[in-house]
C-alpha cells in the first residue's frame, strides 16, 4: 500500500512539472522506450543475462546551453537469472533525478549533441517473483536508492541512450536470511547496463 501511495505522488508531481513545462521556458521532455541488462551482485550467480523492459518519460530543466536537471519516471524491469532459470524478477517505477551535461558538436550543417548523465535512482518496487512464482517483495528493502551515469547521442528530436547502474546501498543486507544471499556476501545489490530510444516531444 505505501509502494501505491508514493508511486501515486510521484505520478501527481510529474504529471504538474510536464503541465507546467509546456508553460515554460528553458523545458523539454519527451518518452523512453528500451531494455536493461541486469544481474544481482552478491547472489549465487554472475553475468547480466537478466533481461528487462525500460519505458517512461523525461523532463529536462536548462540551466544553460551545457548544463540542466533532468527528472524522470521509468517502469523497469531488473533481477537475476543464468543459462537454466530465471532466479528472479523485479519490477520498479524508478525515478532518475539526473544532470545532464551537452557538448554540441557540428557536422556540416547539422548540429549533433553528445549528453553525459550522473545522479541518483529512487526505486519503488511493485513485485519480485522467482521462476517458481514465489513473492519475495516483503523481503526486500523498498525503497531502494541507485546511482546511474550514461552517455547520449542525440541527433534532431531523437537521442540513444547508454546508462550504467549500482545500488547505492544493498536492498537485501548481508545479515538476511535470503536463499539467493551468497556466503559472506555484504548484501545483495542491483547492477545493470539500460539501452533506449528518447523521443524529444518539445524543447
């Protein structure tokens, strides 16, 4: 009930930042469609073979020409798995509040921009299941905080975006009773590379 209650908010929030942007100056925002690649560190297995859906929306605030804060809402997909099974699954709404460096860069006539990412992740977790169907939600720490940095491409309305991410702090701490805890692990914590497509809607 509490994941509802602040994913609710989060949404109101967002919903009035996009309302007031188009009001705005200095304001741009568009929608995010991609995948992660993801694995668990500190479980009984390794390689990023857990793969996720990534969709959402974005606003960016300009500072400057070089420099704004971009806020986002992203529902994830994020967990673990090897060759056999899938060890688990956990869906978020994230919440990315990053700053957004830009190098212009002109080619001809066209002007291309290479975007660098950095900040933290705030994620709200709606489930987390094994292959088996087996709801480990209540385990696990919610929220849990992340720390993401990335690099963009953007060319007209349309950038490609490469993220990489880390727990900040273990959702699982190494003192839990967790089957999927590994030996002497200090807890268990996401890792995991995002890949999208952002479509700039206005600027």
């Amino acid at each position: 009930m509490k994941s509802i209650q602040c994913l609710f908010r989060l949404l109101v929030v967002m919903s009035v930042c996009v309302y007031s942007s188009l009001q705005a100056q200095n304001i741009g925002g568009g929608l995010v469609l991609g995948f992660n690649a993801s694995q668990i560190d500190g479980d009984r297995f390794g390689g990023f073979q857990k793969a996720g859906l990534q969709l959402g929306g974005f606003v960016n605030y300009a500072f400057s020409e070089q420099v704004g804060l971009q806020p986002e809402i992203l529902f994830e997909q994020l967990g673990s798995a090897n060759e056999q099974m899938l060890l688990l699954k956990m869906s978020y709404i994230s919440v990315p509040i990053l700053l957004n460096f830009t190098l212009p860069i002109i080619i001809g006539e066209n002007e291309h921009q290479i975007q660098f990412h950095l900040g933290p992740v705030i994620g709200i977790m709606l489930s987390a299941t094994d292959d088996f169907g087996f709801d480990f939600s209540r385990t696990f720490d919610n929220p849990d905080l992340r720390g993401v940095l990335g690099i963009a491409y953007r060319l007209g309305g349309i950038s490609l975006s490469v993220r990489y991410g880390y727990s900040l702090l273990a959702f699982t701490p190494s003192n839990s009773n967790v089957g999927l805890l590994q030996p002497g692990a200090n807890g268990l914590f996401h890792n995991y590379a995002s890949f999208s497509l952002r479509w700039h809607l206005f600027d």
